[in-house]
C-alpha cells in the first residue's frame, strides 16, 4: 500500500517513541544496529513513522514503541526521513491494538486523561535535522528528544564518546551512547524557547566532490580530525 492510499484510511494521528532494527545494518561487534523513530500515524494495519534510516520496500524489521509494544513489520514504501510499514499480527494481537489506538485517540482528545508524569525532556515538533561533524561533512539525524543542556540523537553513525559535532546550530560532545543512539552535551546550556528552532534543521545533500561521507554499514565510531572547527 502507497502512503498516499493510507493517509486517506481510518487512522489515528498519534506521535509514539520507539526503536526498530533493520537487516544489515551491524554494529562493529555484529549485533543489528537499533535507530530511534517516532510515528505519525497509525492504523490496526499499518504505521507510518519518522525515521532516521529508511530500509528499503520489502525489508522486515522488528520495532518496540513505548504504548505499543513489540511487533514485526514489512516497510511498503519509503520517503524521506519516513517509511510505511505493514504490521504483522495475529487477530488477537490486532485487536488488542486496535483498543490501544481507541484509547490514545481519546486520550489526545481530552487532555485530562494525559499522563500526568513530568519530564524535562522535551520532543521536538519536527525530528528530522542536520548533524555536522568536525571535519565539515554533514549528515540527517534524528532528533529523540532535547533539553537546554544537550539532545538524543539518532543516525546512520555511531560516533565515539568525546566526538565534536554539531546538531542544527547547536554545538556540543557526544557524551553517552544509547541504545538507539547517542547523547550530546552542548558546551553551553541553551533558552529553552529557542531550543527547537536552533537544534531543528533539514538536511541539504552536499555537493559530491572532496572525501566520501562514512557509509552506514561501516558504522562503529569515528574518530574526527580537525577538531578546532567545533570547539
């Protein structure tokens, strides 16, 4: 099924956190790499979600989110920084899902029933930006979520800790790895209203002269010459 096609089904509208894992894309020990992802909407069929690395059509992948749960899926088409995947479920488990998305719905519908759980995390409108390494190559990354004193992040690369880059404008060192991604420290804490429009920017391809970009497959860290540009 086309985006298009799923976009005018039944569906709820609904931003969930998860992971998923793609075939062939390795960590340097040889465990399956898992990227970030955020849907965007959902259906007891099929789910649409922003994505840091697509997959191809065709590819299975198994995914985990926050409401949901585990399942396994079949990416059916592919966007930029998206894909639309086909849920692999029994009846039981469909219909179970389907009450769970009654629920959200409703849920986004009157904000008493919201989470009351406080969190100084902040998830951004747009996850979709820039992430720019010290020796000036750039690359898409996705944004798990933020505050004034650093951001998650989730990309085709895996940088060392200690690493210099940039994500959007904002300046900073990976500090942590995750299991979908990393952590970065901006070196100097940012005004929380300014925070997305500084942090979320789209990614323009470069021009394919000078030096390869690092390939995803090759994904282990990296460690970055010409530090100085970043610090």
């Amino acid at each position: 099924m086309s985006v298009e096609t799923f976009l005018k089904q039944r569906a709820v509208n609904v931003a969930v956190l998860g992971n998923y894992t793609l075939p062939n894309w390795y960590d340097p020990q040889g465990k399956l790499r898992t990227f970030a992802c955020r849907t965007t909407r959902v259906s007891p069929f099929r789910l649409m979600a922003d994505v840091p690395v697509v997959g191809k059509v065709g590819d299975r992948l198994s995914a985990y989110f926050q409401d949901f749960g585990k399942f396994d899926a079949s990416i059916t088409e592919t966007q930029t920084g998206r894909f639309l995947v086909e849920l692999e479920m029994t009846r039981p488990m469909r219909e179970k899902f389907a009450s769970k998305l009654t629920w959200l719905e409703k849920k986004q519908k009157e904000p008493s029933l919201a989470d009351l759980r406080k969190d100084a995390r902040i998830i951004p409108t747009t996850p979709h930006s820039t992430m720019t390494l010290a020796d000036g190559t750039t690359q898409p990354c996705f944004v798990i979520d933020m505050s004034p004193s650093g951001v998650a992040v989730s990309a085709q690369l895996q940088p060392q800790i200690g690493t210099p880059l940039a994500v959007g404008a904002c300046i900073g060192r990976v500090v942590r790895l995750l299991p979908d991604g990393f952590a970065v420290k901006f070196v100097e804490p940012l005004n929380r209203y300014e925070l997305e429009r500084r942090l979320v920017t789209r990614y323009t391809p470069q021009a394919s002269s000078g030096p390869a970009p690092a390939t995803a497959r090759s994904s282990g860290g990296v460690l970055l010459p010409g530090e100085s540009s970043l610090v």
